[in-house]
C-alpha cells in the first residue's frame, strides 16, 4: 500500500485488480482502509469450477 500511495497523487481513482484470492483480499482492504468509495473499487473472480458448472 506504502507503494501505491507513493506513486498515486489521491486515492481519487479507479482501481482494477485480480489475481488469487489471498491476494484480492489484501488489496481490497487496504484499499478500503486508505478511503477508496466501493463504487472506486472494481475485480473480478476467475474460479475455474464455476467455468465448468462443478459448483
């Protein structure tokens, strides 16, 4: 996160991400801990279960 805001002017932005869940998670908090709205913060889930109907 110390990177991010070292690179970014505001957390006024769009931010965009995916990759393992432990991953988003992280990303998705500390997102929310630094005051990013949830309407800033988009992912997407990859799950290959779901992909093939094996729910």
């Amino acid at each position: 996160m110390e990177w991010l805001q070292s690179i970014l002017p505001d957390k006024d932005a769009n931010f965009y991400f995916c990759g393992p869940i432990s991953f988003m998670k992280a990303i998705n908090n500390a997102l929310k801990q630094w005051g990013v709205p949830k309407n800033n913060i988009h992912y997407e889930v990859f799950n290959p279960i779901a992909i093939l109907g094996e729910e």
